[in-house]
C-alpha cells in the first residue's frame, strides 16, 4: 500500500482572492513607477529650454539659470533645516511624553490633538503667520539685533514687521511638528516590553530605560519621520509666498527685512505671469526641487537600512 505525499509537496490552487490580490498589489507598484517617471520625463522635456536661455529671460541679476536657481535652492534648504532643528527635538519630547509619561486618558487626548493639528490648512498657518506671530516676534528680533548683532546670524537691521525666514521656519515647525510627532509616538509604542522591562530590572531609571532601550529601537522611526517632515517642509508654498518678502540673495541673516526665498513659493508667486521661455525657467526650478527630494528620501532611506541593530525581529 503506497503511503499518500506530504502535504508539503501537494501544490495548493491559488485560491481566486489571492490571485486578485497579488495582481493589484502588482498592478499598484507598477503603476508608482511609471507615474514617478512619467514626471521626471515631463520635468526633463519642459526644463531644457531653461539650461539655454538667454539672461534677459531670467528675473533678477542672474546670467543664466544655475545664477537663478541657486539662491532658491538655499533658501528652500535653509528654511526646512531651520524648521527640522526646532521640531525635531520637541516632537521627540511631545511623542515620548504621549507614549510613556502621559496618563492613558490624557496621551489619548494629546494624540488627538497633534492629530488634528496635522489637518489644519496651510493657508491658515500663513495667515497665522503675518497677523498673529510676525507682529509678536518682532519685539524679540529687536532685542536679539542689539545683544547678539556681532553675531552674522542676528545682524541687523532687524526687520520692521518680523516677516522674516525666522519667523517662516517657526510656522514651518508648527507645520511639520504634528508629522514628526505622530510616526514617532507609534514607533514608540512599537518597543519591544521585554526590552523595556529588561532595562528597568537591572536598575534603570525611566528615562535611563528609554535612552537604553526605546530610543534605539526607535531610530529608524525617527530618522524617516524627520524625512517626512523634512518633505514636507521643503515642498511648502503658501506660508512663504505668505509671510515672505521674497528676495534672489544668499544670506544667513535671520531678522533681516530681505530673505531668501524657495523654489515653491517662486514658483507660486511667477507662474500666472510667466510666458514663454519663462514658463520652462520655472519648471526647470521645479526639477531641481524635484532632485532635491528624491536625494533626500535616498540618503534617508541609507541612514534607516545602516541602523537596524534594533528591530521588531531582535
């Protein structure tokens, strides 16, 4: 009598869900692909007439397009950094708060509200800008020109109305702070009891505990939610456009009256009066920005893929 195979070597039929599955995650994959690359075409195709312009074409004093664009580049990389060095650490301090410090009841409150705070429109932000934190500030960039004006960061001469790149960072700190703060605070959560407990019974205090334990597992979480927040920094338009008197310079002065400004919001303030070779100027900005990007989601992704000593599977 012939024994009957191992289940094992009996190949199951695909059962039709999962064949309807397989082929839309498939199809869905393909389909980021081809529509990333369909938008690099598009930028590329648009953007070449820009690299050959003529001087008179571009606003400014600038003689060609890497003249143009460089001051935009700066800015925009200028403004998002600013803003990542003020959110970072407190969403970091609002997310450990939330996830290990905070009363159930109460962490479930405060994650609703940087929830929502995620919701808010960035025209509202912009309009919280100038009325309400331009004018509030201002007395502070005073202060600040006449104790630390030897310093090239607060030189003067203070702006009049406070509508500088300073106060563009901080809205953009308040913009990115609910990003940044939700992906860490589920990262946290994600740690690992063991880890936690191992830690606490060898002595450890509870922030000792986090530093040894929840902090590392969370690396890879908080460097991508920073990416994120850095993305979405780096591509704002109206709360620039907004607060901004923009300016083509280079200048690491934060309380000046004349700002840098960035790639979107120049895009935004030039393109209904653009024609022409003008138009493809303002594209061939967009594909810098667009390079900018994509180079900083890479070198995010190196940083997460180098840190995976902790991990869910350890």
């Amino acid at each position: 009598m012939t024994s009957a195979p191992p289940a094992s070597a009996i190949s199951a039929k695909p059962r039709p869900g999962d064949r309807v599955f397989s082929t839309a995650t498939v199809v869905a994959g393909v389909l980021i692909l081809v529509t990333l690359a369909a938008v690099a075409i598009f930028l590329v195709a648009q953007a070449l007439p820009a690299f050959t312009a003529e001087p008179s074409d571009f606003k400014g004093d600038a003689e060609n397009f890497w003249q143009y664009v460089g001051p935009l580049v700066f800015g925009t990389l200028w403004a998002a950094a600013l803003a990542l060095i003020m959110a970072i650490p407190v969403a970091l301090g609002i997310a450990l708060f939330i996830s290990h410090f905070a009363p159930r009841r109460l962490a479930q409150g405060l994650g609703y509200v940087v929830d929502l705070l995620a919701a808010v429109p960035s025209v509202v932000f912009g309009l919280w800008g100038i009325s309400v934190l331009a004018p509030a500030v201002q007395p502070l960039y005073t202060s600040l020109t006449e104790w630390f004006g030897w310093f090239p960061l607060f030189a003067g001469p203070v702006s009049g109305t406070g509508r500088t790149i300073l106060t563009v960072a901080v809205v953009l700190a308040v913009m990115v702070l609910p990003i940044i703060t939700a992906l860490c605070r589920e990262v946290f959560l994600q740690t690992p009891v063991l880890h936690e407990e191992a830690a606490l019974a060898l002595g450890a205090t509870r922030w000792e505990m986090i530093k040894l334990a929840v902090l590392p597992f969370g690396r890879p979480g908080i460097i991508s939610a920073s990416m994120l927040g850095l993305g979405r920094a780096l591509g704002e338009t109206m709360v620039v456009a907004m607060v901004l008197s923009p300016a083509s310079i280079i200048s690491f002065a934060l309380l000046q009256s004349q700002n840098p400004t960035t790639i979107a919001a120049n895009i935004a303030l030039n393109f209904p009066e653009a024609h022409d070779v003008g138009v493809n100027i303002l594209i061939a900005t967009g594909l810098i920005l667009f390079v900018i990007t994509l180079a900083v989601n890479m070198i995010a992704r190196y940083i997460v893929d180098r840190r995976k000593e902790f991990s869910g599977a350890n």
